[in-house]
C-alpha cells in the first residue's frame, strides 16, 4: 500500500482513538469540548484525503468507491455534531444535567463512537466490521443513559436489549457465511475476507447463504430501525443528549445499512441464491408506512422525528431493495440528503429544548416570534426532510418514485401513499411549532448556528444543483450496488 495513503488510512482510525484516550483523562469542559472539536475536523481532513486516490485493498483495509461515500459523509456529519455539541453540553453543564465527570466519559465516549463506525466502514473482514459496529453501538448506549434519570436509563437498557438481540442475529448470519465460504477457500482469515468473499461466492453453498443473509438483516436492521425492530430508537432519541440523537440518524443507522449492502452485493454474485431486493423492498415499505402514521401520535418532539429517521431509513433501503442504476442512485442520495437534514434538524431542536425547557410539543409554539432563527431553520429543515421541492430529498424521493412506477407501479402507489401520509403529519406539527401562539420561555438562546445553516445550505444547493463529479460518482456506486 502507498504509503501517504496508508497513513491517511491510518489517521481515520488513529486520531478518534488517540482523542478518545486523551479526553478521558482531561477534566476542564472547554479544552475537553474544543479537543473533541479538533479531532473530528482532523478525521474528516483524513477522509476527503482518500478520495485522492484509493489505496489497494489489503487483507485487513478496503477502501473503494462505495465506503469512501460513508466515510466522508460520517466524518463530516461527526465534526459538525460536535460544534453543535461544544455549546449543547455546556448548557448542560450550567443547568446540573451533567457534572464534569460525566462531561469527560462523554467526550471520551464520542471519540470510540466515531472510531468505531469509521473502522467498520474500512476492514476487510466480516467479523472485525460485526465487531467495530457492536463498539460503535455500545458507545452509543453508554452515552443515551448518561443523564443516569429514570427514563434515560430505561431506555439505555431498552437499546441494550434489542441491540443485543441483533447482535445475535448479525453474529450467526456472519457465521453462516464464513461457514459457507469454509469449503471453497479453506480456514482462516481468506473465509471473512470481502474481497475474496467477492470472488468465490458463485461457489458457496446457497442455503446457507440465503439463511445467512436473513439473519444478517434482521441484525443490522434492527441497528438500521426498521420495523418491527425499530422500539429501541425512539425512547433513545428522546432520553439521550441531542447531538447523540443526531449521530444516531445521521451516522450510525447508515453504517448498518452499508452492512446490509455490502452483503447484498456478496448475495447477488452467487445466481442460486436468493435474491435479497424483495425482502428489502418489503420491510422498507412496511417501515415507511408504518411510521408516517406513528409521526400523528407523536408528544414528543425528540420522538417525532425519531419516527422521521424510521420513515426515511425504509425509503433508503426500498430503493436499494428495488436496485437499478436509478434507484440504487436514489438511495445514495436520499441517504446523504437524509444525514445533512436530520442532524440539522436535531441540532435545532436540542436548542429549542433547552430554552424552552421541554421536549412537549405542545408547549413549543410560535417559535418564528419567540426564536426567529431556530424557528426559521426548523421550519426549513420539516420542509426538506417532507421533501418539499427544490430541496435535496426532494431530489431523490422524485427519482425514487420514478423508478418504481416504471417497475413495479402497484409498489409506487403504496410508496406514495406513505410519503403523502409523512408529509400531511410533518406539516401538520411545523404549523403549530413555527406559527402558533407563543408559548414557554422566550429568554434568549445561545445557539451554535453555523452547524444548522451549513446543513441546510448543502441541502438547499443539492436541491438546485448537483455538480458533475459528485453525480459521476454515485452513478458508479450504483452500479456497483447491482
């Protein structure tokens, strides 16, 4: 391997494990909070540096067109979580929900976060990814019940459980797999190994693939919030600190989805085995369906669009279920547009939890009078992410959607059905949030705001214009998607 491109390789993975180390030990909040900062804006330099050139694969790291998409996106979607974080959790700090121990466990805990869905995007092996994906959601639980109430604990435990019960599921399918790989290259690390998975698959036994990619979905679905295994996201979302809600949409539902696809390549190669885009497709719509009803019984607002990330990860993994070179595209983009507008929206929602001191959305009104700019940006944010036109998701909903009417139209009209639905509900709560009469707090709010508008701004010019490179680019993922 290049050997510039092995140490930018390396400082993906080295600089949030060398952070994480570093701010467990450091006890000041603001040198903690500007560390943390500066590690994730380094990690994401690191990243934008492999799209240089693609280092070759080796039997431990694989860097190609498809996780180069996840690392950058990751990575930024990280650093700017954590400027929102700095002023979020300081807040914290001032009103007692958080003591400067817990603040450094915290920090710490975001580090191995970050290192642990970065590693999973970059092994070469099977069971490292399993491994990097169950530290990366153990970090995660950690952090949800960090506030030690009732509430946060029981939903720390509630996302320990059904974790656990994926883990279990992903742990078996992934056994199944080197299992049967075992016969046709031998023992040892060749069996777990993607990339000569890859190339000897046409010969692995089908049965056990196809049990194996069962398994593997439902594990990595649960990690994804599909449903029916989707119970744990909404009570972490709501109990767990904001930027932790936004890594969860934004970050780490999307390193479970790159699982599944990258099995679901490894499924298409082999033609006796089944083909996985109907499972997908299914259980995406149900996930879609079902969620644009739940968001009509939503108290919370945390909970809310909790039901909005379900919503959006079942239009992903429908489109990579329908594949195609336009819906494979269309899940590549819904996904990226998808992370940049749920992480602005959290970002403005901690805010306005804070100043208002309640998550009720019944007590939150008139927040363009009271908050312009929160109010405004959430207002902005509900209508990209209902996919109002000429915004990012917008963009990919359409083409989406257009890929399915001329596939399968009895599939698109269900799909349109549950975006419709979405839609009328998200709508129907920015009404009262942005435009009702002023209710709770009207103090002032120091607010990050450059993390919030500089989402926004990348969904509003990827509505209007997508430059050429970047369409290249996914064109060439979603072929490679199959």
């Amino acid at each position: 391997m290049n050997l510039l491109l092995s140490h930018n390789l390396a400082l993906v993975l080295a600089i949030p494990a060398g952070a994480a180390v570093i701010l467990a030990a450091l006890p000041g909040y603001r040198l903690s909070a500007r560390l943390n900062v500066l590690a994730s804006f380094l990690t994401f330099l690191a990243a934008l540096s492999l799209f240089v050139r693609h280092p070759p694969p080796d039997s431990y790291f694989l860097i190609d067109d498809l996780n180069i998409v996840f690392i950058v996106l990751s990575t930024f979607v990280g650093f700017t979580t954590s400027v929102f974080s700095a002023s979020y959790i300081g807040h914290e700090l001032e009103t007692g929900r958080l003591t400067p121990t817990y603040l450094r466990f915290y920090h710490a805990m975001y580090q191995v976060m970050m290192f642990g869905m970065n590693l999973a995007l970059v092994v070469n092996n099977i069971g490292l990814m399993w491994v990097a994906i169950e530290l990366a959601t153990l970090a995660t639980v950690l952090m949800v019940g960090i506030y030690r109430t009732h509430e946060a604990l029981e939903a720390a435990w509630k996302y320990f459980i059904l974790a656990s019960v994926g883990i279990a599921f992903a742990l078996f399918g992934t056994i199944l797999v080197y299992m049967s790989a075992q016969p046709v290259v031998g023992e040892g690390l060749q069996g777990m190994t993607w990339t000569v998975l890859v190339t000897r698959v046409s010969a692995f036994d089908p049965a056990l693939l196809n049990v194996a990619f069962i398994f593997l979905f439902l594990g990595y679905g649960t990690k994804v919030g599909l449903a029916p295994l989707h119970a744990w996201l909404p009570d972490a979302h709501a109990e767990g600190p904001t930027p932790i809600s936004a890594v969860l949409s934004g970050l780490l539902l999307n390193v479970a989805l790159y699982a599944i696809l990258r099995f679901k390549m490894l499924m298409s190669l082999n033609s006796h085995a089944m083909a996985p885009g109907p499972l997908m497709a299914a259980i995406g719509l149900v996930s879609l369906v079902f969620a644009a009803f739940m968001l009509y019984r939503r108290r919370d607002i945390k909970r809310l669009f909790a039901y909005s990330s379900i919503e959006h990860m079942g239009i992903i993994v429908f489109a990579f279920g329908m594949g195609g070179p336009l819906a494979n595209f269309a899940g590549l983009l819904q996904m990226t547009m998808h992370s940049l507008t749920k992480s602005a929206i959290f970002f403005t929602v901690g805010h306005i939890a804070q100043v208002k001191g309640t998550q009720k959305i019944a007590e939150i009104r008139g927040l363009t009078e009271t908050h312009p700019q929160l109010g405004w940006a959430l207002v902005l944010g509900v209508l990209a992410i209902a996919g109002m036109p000429p915004l990012g998701i917008f963009m990919s909903e359409f083409l989406v959607v257009s890929s399915t009417f001329a596939r399968a139209p009895l599939l698109a009209i269900v799909l349109v059905f549950g975006l419709l639905v979405a839609f009328g509900a998200l709508l129907l709560r920015v009404q009262g949030f942005a435009f009702g009469e002023p209710a709770g707090s009207t103090a002032p709010v120091r607010a990050s705001y450059v993390p919030i508008f500089a989402h926004l701004a990348l969904v509003i010019v990827a509505g209007v214009f997508l430059p050429r490179l970047l369409v290249t680019w996914f064109q060439h993922v979603a072929r490679m998607l199959g």
